[in-house]
C-alpha cells in the first residue's frame, strides 16, 4: 500500500503547485483544506467498508464474527483517515485528469489497492482460496470501500468549487457595480 501512498502524495504535491500557480497560494491552501475535511467525511464510507471487510475473514473462515462497538469504532475511524489523503490528491490532481468523476476515481483506487489488501486478507484466512473468487470477492468489498467514498467526495467537492465561484461572482459583481 506505500506505493499507492507515494503516488498520491507525488500527485498532490504536484497539483498544489500548478494550484497555486493559477489561484494563488491562499486559495490552493483553502482548496487542499476543504479537500481534506470532506475526505475525512466520505472517508467513513471507507472505514465502513473495511469493518465489513473484516467481517467478512471470520465468515468465511466459518467462524463466529466478533463484533464490538470500541473494535468498529476505531476501524472506522483509522480507515477514515485515508480519505484525507485520497481526496487530497484527487481535488489537486485526478479530479482534473478524470473530468470531475468520482466514480472513475473509486474504481482505479479500488483496482489498485485490492492485490495488497487480498494479500493481507489470504494470510488470515484458514484455507486456500482459488484466485479468481479470492480477487472476485476482494475487489466487490475494496470496491464497497473506495467507490461509495468516490462518489460523495466528488458530490461535496463539486457543491464546493460551486458555492466558492457564486461568491467569486457575487463578489465582481460587487467591484463592478
């Protein structure tokens, strides 16, 4: 996962500088900020989604799940967080790139991070799975994880940049009268 890490920090620190470039420091800031919050928000899809994913090793180990309030509290917590830095990179970077569309983004991030994750979900499992169900299953519950996620981001950040050029109007409008 530290690959798909460093290319996203790689992308956003190169879309804050030509965000920069184009709107001003103050605004790249406000934007990365905006960013980040709103992940963090549609990054609980994420945590919810991982928390179903380890549901889902006990159960088909044929074992009992062991699920507890503290336990999904803080796998929803920690797996939020990745959404500070996937949001980030996609309002500076992808979200250009991909022409304003989440889902696109979900499914390349889900496409990405599913081998690492199935590798770490095979080592708890107590039997050997055939690969194309093990890669099926893995990629309909990392898909669960990153799409939902994806797609209200692009939602909140589309509401966002709309809000931010009213105002930019609003206030010309202001200048010129």
């Amino acid at each position: 996962m530290i690959y798909i890490a460093a290319v996203a920090v790689f992308a956003a620190a190169v879309g804050f500088y030509f965000r920069q470039c184009s709107i001003g420091f103050r605004g790249a800031a406000i934007d990365t900020l905006i960013a980040a919050v709103f992940g963090w928000i549609a990054g609980i899809l994420i945590g919810v989604g991982a928390r179903i994913g380890m549901w889902s090793i006990p159960f088909f180990n044929g074992t009992e799940p062991r699920i507890t309030f503290d336990g999904t509290l803080q796998v929803v917590l920690v797996f939020s967080l990745y959404g500070i830095g996937l949001a980030i990179a996609y309002e500076l970077f992808f979200r250009q790139i991909l022409k304003r569309r989440g889902l696109i983004y979900g499914l390349l991030v889900a496409i990405l991070s599913s081998y690492p994750l199935a590798s770490a979900a095979s080592q708890q499992l107590s039997f050997s799975p055939a690969f194309v169900p093990m890669a099926g299953i893995t990629l309909l519950v990392v898909g669960l994880m990153f799409v939902p996620f994806s797609i209200l981001l692009e939602l909140f950040l589309f509401r966002w940049h709309e809000c931010r050029n009213e105002a930019a109007e609003a206030l010309t409008g202001l200048h010129a009268g």
